[in-house]
C-alpha cells in the first residue's frame, strides 16, 4: 500500500497543480477590477487538493510497514464490472431514444446490484425520481426534457 498511497499522491498534485496553473486560468475569464474573481473557489480548492496529496506522499514515506499483496481486491474489481455495465446498459438505451428506459436501468440496475433486494422500495424510488422528473420538466417548466 506504500508504494499506491505515493503514486495517488504524486499523481494527485500533478493533476491538481496542473489545473492550478493551467486548465483554471486558461478556462475561467477574471473577474472585472472590484469583483471577486470566479477563479478563487476552484483555486482554493485545488490547492487544498495539492496540500492533501503532499501531506498523502509524506505519510506514506514515513511508514515503515511493507507492502502486503495488491491493493485491489476481486470483489472491488467485480462490483466495478457490474456498475460499468449497468452504465453502459443505460447510455445504449438512451441512444436507441428510450430515455425512460435508460432512467429505470439506472436507477434500478444501480440499486440491484449495490445489494437491494426490496422491491417495493426499488419501484417506489424508480417510480418516485421518474414521476418527479416528469413532473418537473414537462409540467411546472413547460419543457421538454429531450
């Protein structure tokens, strides 16, 4: 775990000095003279992010254990497998013009394979955030979602 904890940390501040120095000044206008700048909240918070990954690449040089087989274990691998492919299982739906079909999947497909297994509330939470988002769009905003 030594050797992970340094290179998500290295890997961390590289990407977050990067969009530090870089992609926010590139990407966000400055603000007129007198206003707060809209570049400070995302700066802030990259330099938070770059504080946290030094502070992550010294503590784990200052452990002494070893490293102790891979830090991934196969159940981890299996549920990232599952989720993708109820991702995947959404977007191929989305794009064959069934969104509703897509947000069941999503919604319930998530829920199943997170471990769920009631399934009045598996229909209640589909139906209910289906139902609110309907609701919202097309009869209190008038619009369509598509």
């Amino acid at each position: 775990m030594k050797f992970v904890d340094i290179l998500s940390g290295v890997g961390l501040c590289v990407f977050s000095l990067l969009m530090l120095f870089v992609i926010i000044p590139w990407q966000i206008e400055p603000a007129p003279s007198g206003y707060l700048s809209p570049r400070l909240i995302p700066q802030l918070m990259m330099g938070a992010v770059a504080v946290l990954a030094v502070l992550q690449v010294f503590n784990a040089l200052r452990r002494q254990n070893a490293d102790q087989g891979f830090p991934i274990k196969k159940s981890e691998i299996l549920a990232l497998i599952k989720i993708g492919g109820v991702f995947a299982s959404a977007i191929i739906l989305y794009f064959m013009e069934t969104p509703l079909g897509a947000s069941i999947v999503l919604i319930a497909g998530t829920m199943v394979v997170l471990g769920e297994r009631r399934v009045w509330l598996i229909v209640s939470m589909t139906g209910g955030l289906i139902f609110t988002a309907w609701y919202l769009f097309y009869q209190i905003l008038n619009t369509a979602i598509l």
